[in-house]
C-alpha cells in the first residue's frame, strides 16, 4: 500500500544548517524589493529582531550600524528582518536618526507573512509566534549559511562577536586554518590536525609551527 501524503498540507521543510545553501527569497525591504540572490558575491550578515520601537532591538540597531562600516570593508552586507511593515520600519528608523543621531544605512526586511523568518526558523514559538527571536545567519559569498547564532528575546547580541565570526571564517577560507577560543585578528591560528600517523610525524618536525603535541598545533599567519 502506498502512503499519499495530504495534499492540502505542506510537507514541512527543513530548516537551514551550517553548510547548505541559504534558503532562496525575494522580500519587501525598506530599500525596496530585495532578492538573496543580489547578495551573490558578498558576504551577507541576515539577521532579525523582534520587534520595531523596542529598546533592546534599538540598542542592537545601533550597534548594528556602529560595526557596519568595518563589516562593509570585508566585503559583508548586513540585512535585518522582523515581522512588521515596511512603513513601521521607515518611522523607526527615522526615530532612530532623530532620536539618537544614527544613520541605519542598510536594509530591513518586512516580513509581514512570515515567509523568510519561516524558511530560516527565526520563530522560536515556544517563545514568541508572533515574533522573531534574535536570530543571525552568516552566508558566504556562494550564499551557503556558514554560521547561525540564536539570542533570546530580552538579550541583546555582541555585535563585536559576529565581527570576529565574520573575521574567522574568511581566515579559514583564505588559510584552510581554524581559529582557537577567543581568537582576535592577529592571533596565531590552529592547523587542522593530522589524520594520518605519517601526516602526525611530519607536523610536529615542522618548521613554523608551534605544537603542544601532534594533534595541536599553532602558526603566526
Ligand atoms: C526589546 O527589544 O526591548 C524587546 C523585544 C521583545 C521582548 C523583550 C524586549
């Protein structure tokens, strides 16, 4: 017997994890309508908040455009997203201006239906269904997600983390290198360890390199 599945119900789709591609959409944003694919080349920083006119995402929002500019020099864009209208977003971010004095320099997606927060899972119901949790996704210039951070509604994020996130996995990329515990740009990097026994010999003879033991192992870059 064959198993037909309902057909007025959507299969559920899984959600997006650290090496798949970044999930296609074209949304409403307030420097008008946006595509991923338009990102295609740069890096991109998507992230949502949960609500415009909160003070926590205020806060996030203006330390989102204090490390704009740094994040534009490593050829990363930055695009947030919550559930509310374009309109709701434009009179925040003209509050934004005249309240504080900063100058939100880069887009927001209004996604009223949910669409894009519900192919990237940024609704947490067990938190909130009606709104996104602090979610963060970092895509590669070959729009593959790369990274994902989950921050909770009353917390707000360390932009100076999601600088260095963006900051190691470039290191990674151009080195073939990974980065150890609080690493900062400068820092010596770890070379991924050995996984032959001849390979494990020919590490720790070699030279420029700095070893604990085979397996761990540091170089200046
Ligand atoms: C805020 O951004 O201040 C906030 C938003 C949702 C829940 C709690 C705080």
């Amino acid at each position: 017997m064959s198993v037909n599945p309902e057909p007025s119900v959507p299969a559920p789709r899984a959600l997006p994890r650290i090496g798949d591609p970044a999930p296609p959409f074209t949304a409403e944003t307030t420097f008008g309508t946006l595509k991923l694919e338009d990102f295609k080349g740069s890096w991109l920083v998507l992230f949502s908040h949960p609500a415009d006119f909160t003070p926590v995402c205020t806060t996030e929002f203006l330390a989102f455009a204090e490390i704009h500019s740094e994040l534009r020099a490593l050829n990363c864009e930055l695009m947030g997203l919550s559930i509310d209208s374009v309109f709701s977003h434009i009179a925040w971010v003209r509050n934004i201006e005249e309240k504080m004095g900063v100058k939100i320099d880069f887009p927001i997606i209004a996604d009223l239906n949910k669409e894009v927060a519900t192919l990237y899972g940024m609704i947490n119901p067990g938190e909130s269904k009606t709104e996104t949790s602090r979610a963060v996704f970092v895509i590669d210039p070959q729009q593959v997600v790369r990274a994902i951070i989950y921050y909770p509604l009353t917390t707000g994020r360390n932009m100076h983390e999601i600088l260095r996130l963006v900051k190691a996995l470039q290191t990674t990329d151009a080195h073939g290198v990974a980065t150890p515990a609080n690493w900062q740009p400068g820092d010596k990097v770890i070379l991924p360890p050995p996984r032959t026994v001849e390979a494990a010999a020919e590490r720790v003879a070699q030279e420029g390199v700095e070893c604990k033991d085979w397996y761990f192992c540091k170089k200046a870059l």
